[in-house]
C-alpha cells in the first residue's frame, strides 16, 4: 500500500504547487505543461515494459529498485534549477513509478492464493489508489502554505526509506517463468506508441481543429498495432494476448476502462465548479473533494462481500447503474442547489465506480496465471491510464461546446472559451459563464452517465457466471 499510495498521489500533486513553481523557475506554458504532465506520460508509456520486466528478475527486486529511483528522483525534482531540471526529474518519478505500480498488483496475486484473501487485498488496493489521487492536491495545499513548493517531493523519501527497509522483511521473492531475452524493442514500441497516444487525445480535448495531436493518435494507433502483431509472433510476449481475449480479463479491463472515462473525465469539472462557481479558495474546494471518498470506503467492502454469494457481473453492473443514478443527480442541479447535494449525488457516484471497479480488478487478477502476474497487471493499469485520458477528451469536449453556446456572443472572446478567461471580465459576464459552466458540468454529467451505462452493459454481457481460474 505504501508505493501506491505515493505512485498515485503524485498523479496530481502538483496542482496547488504549480503557482509557486512557475513564480521561481518562470517556465514558459509549454514547459508548465510539460511539468504537469511528464509523470503521468511516461508512467502509462512504461507500465507494460516494467511489468514484464518484473516477472523476469523478480517482483520484488523491481518495487525497491522503483522505491530507491522514486526517492532520487523526488529529491532531484525538489531541488532543480530550471524547468528542464524539474521536467526531467519528473520523468524520472515516472520510470520509478511504472517500476512500482505493477509490482504492488503482481505480489498481491502471489501472496494471496485464497480468492477470498485476494478479494479484500484489492478492495484496499483499489481505495488506496483512489485516496491517493485524492489526497495529491490536499498535501499539496497544506505544505505549499508553510513550505516551499519542493517539499511536496520531500514528502515522498521517508516513505521510500520505510519501504527499502521492510520490504526485503515482510516481501516475498516472486517471479515468473519466462525465458529467452527481454524485449527490449517491444519495450521501446509500447513507449513510443502509448505516449504520442495519451498526450494527442489529451491535447485535443482543448481544440478539436488542432492537427498535429490527431496525428500523433494515428502515429499511436498505428504503432500500437505493431506492437500487437510483434507479441503475436513472439514465443515470450511481454503480452498475454491469449489472456486478453479471455472474457474474464478482457472484460473486465475494458469495464475498468470505461470507469476512468467517467471517473477522471468528471473530476475536471467538479473541482473547477467548487472554486470557480461556488468560490471556494484551492485548499478548500479540495477538501470538500475528499467528502466522496468515504462512500466509497463502504461501498468497496460491500460489493466484494456480495460478489462473495452474488455473480460479480451482477454486482458490477449494479454498482455501474448506481454510478449512472449519481450522475444523473448532478445532471440536474443548478447554481442555487445546495453544496450537499452535489457532495452525496459525487458520493453516490463514486462509490458505485470503485466497487465495480475494485471487483474488475480482482477478477482480472485472478484469471492471469501468476508467473504473468506482473504483466497482467501492467496492462490492466495502461488501459486505466488511456481511459483517464479519453474521459478528459471526451466529457472535456462535450462540456467545451455546451459552454461555448450558452455564453452570449457578445462577450470577450477568452470569456467564450473558458470559464478562466471569464474570471477578469465585468459582474455580468462572469455570471454568464458561471451559469454556462453550470450547463457544461450537467451535460459532462449526461455523458458520463451514458458511460457508465455502457460499462454495466459490458459486464452483463462479457462477465456474467465469469471466476477467476
């Protein structure tokens, strides 16, 4: 739990840091950007490779390389000198955090041979990867106040330090069975294609007409496809594709995929709409963030324990229509609702997203057989990250073009594009956006209902009367 905890967290550390960081290095936009999102790129680029690359040389030797690359990694970031120095450190975080994600999944597939000891351990594993993205911008916010931006690296050595320590104590030596070289040019050809991926579909949620990353998502695509046909042919693929087409795990990444589209597709809105609508300061709007968290610390449990005596497709695709019934709440509110509204209909919402998801991840993890533990976590955790990608792109766009048309054509130009753009504008343009904006968060609403609808059909219809083997 404790690499997860920090791998996620660091997702969305940085949001409250930022101000500060572009106040003393003085980066240019594309550099900010780039800050921003070098983690979580080459985080997604590298988690196939990695956990491959676990299965040979050892599940645990990989978490405490990964756990000794994130503490140098932290302090270089924490102490750089320019944007390029932070920008490279932050990649760095990435490798270090593609070495650690998937060995958690994987010594969780070994360690506990029982389904029902392996059901409770992904429920965790699940709500601390979802506390952990949380929780990012929280400690962020609270350190930033009385520290300088760079102790939100500092804050990760201690815990490393903990992990180097114990885990050779408390972990055991796992790997698998593979045998011939690794691939090193499946590595590079799953890099090159998911990172030109991800970052052409996140860039053109901002402007649709833009060609340069729709070409990078054909150039992904077609890369991806290589990538697939090489391991097709390979006697040691880095992936199972036998195992993808299994019901049992190809349903459920594609359910889990489909989550994300809704989960982290969503998240944008609702955090602009508590600062930006409502008022409320960063730190604030933050904490409200965290009050969706503990429906889901009782719903995870919960569902693990019905799938225990209900077929989990049932469970999941109700957990998924409850998520749909949360949206839907906020589909319909409206600047004079109250803040408690929005928190349970998030609450609502985000507690029938994890369960589904918590019993996805465990299915998946049980039908891959150990000695392929690490690379069938790894795919699993790629297919989360390109799902929080495409929900940005898509509920980004659907609320782009709500906002858009509600905004009366005689306001600025910047006002029309964005709610930020509207926030130095006269009184009556700024409500103008602020009831737009309202409008966009309802439609990304609908849409992400319409998502989670999609995943309860795909689980009723690929995961009904499926176990793990």
């Amino acid at each position: 739990m404790l690499p997860l905890l920090l791998v996620s967290m660091d997702v969305s550390v940085l949001y409250f840091a930022i101000p500060s960081i572009s106040a003393d290095l003085r980066p240019g936009a594309t550099a900010q950007l780039w800050i921003l999102d070098m983690y979580g790129f080459v985080l997604a680029g590298l988690l196939i490779p990695m956990g491959a690359l676990g299965d040979r040389v050892g599940r645990r030797r990989l978490l405490l390389t990964g756990a000794a690359l994130f503490g140098v990694a932290s302090l270089a970031a924490a102490y750089a000198q320019g944007p390029a120095g932070l920008i490279g450190a932050r990649a760095l975080l990435g490798v270090a955090g593609a070495c650690l994600m998937p060995s958690t999944l994987a010594l969780i597939r070994t360690l506990f041979r029982d389904a029902a000891q392996r059901a409770k351990a992904v429920t965790l594993w699940t709500a601390v990867m979802a506390s952990g993205i949380s929780l990012g911008p929280v400690v962020s916010g609270a350190l930033v106040e009385h520290f300088w931006w760079g102790s939100v690296f500092l804050v990760n050595l201690p815990a490393m330090a903990l992990l180097l320590v114990l885990g050779p104590l408390l972990l055991p030596s796992s790997r698998g069975t593979a045998q011939g070289r690794f691939d090193l040019v499946g590595a590079l050809l799953s890099l090159a294609a998911l990172l030109p991926l991800i970052h052409g579909v996140k860039e053109l949620a901002k402007d649709v007409r833009q060609p340069l990353p729709a070409a990078g998502i054909v150039l992904g695509l077609l890369l991806a496809l290589v990538f697939v046909r090489r391991q097709a042919r390979l006697e040691h693929p880095m992936v199972d594709l036998e195992l993808v087409r299994r019901r049992a795990y190809g349903g459920s990444v594609l359910a889990n995929l489909l989550a994300m589209v809704a989960t982290v597709g969503f998240a944008v809105f609702l955090t602009q709409y508590l600062q930006s609508v409502l008022g409320q300061s960063p730190f604030e709007a933050a904490l409200w963030s965290l009050v969706p968290s503990l429906g889901v610390m009782v719903a995870a449990p919960t569902g693990a324990a019905l799938a225990r005596s209900v077929d989990r497709a049932h469970v999941m695709g109700g957990g998924f229509l409850v998520a749909a019934a949360g949206f839907g709440g906020l589909a319909v509110i409206g600047r004079d609702t109250p803040l408690w509204v929005l928190l349970v209909a998030s609450a609502v919402y985000a507690a029938g997203l994890v369960t589904a998801m918590t019993l996805a991840n465990e299915l998946a993890l049980g039908t891959a057989p150990p000695e392929r533990a690490g690379s069938a976590a790894a795919v699993l955790e790629s297919g989360q990250e390109l799902g929080g990608a495409l929900g940005m792109a898509i509920l980004g766009s659907i609320g782009a073009a709500i906002y858009t048309n509600a905004m009366p054509s005689s306001a600025p130009a910047a006002a029309r594009e964005t709610l930020g753009g509207a926030v130095a504008s006269p009184g009556p343009v700024l409500e103008a956006a602020r009831s737009a904006f309202t409008s966009a968060l309802n439609g990304a609403a609908v849409g992400a209902a319409l998502v989670a609808v999609a995943a309860a059909v795909v689980s009723l219809t690929l995961l009904r009367g499926r176990r793990a083997t």
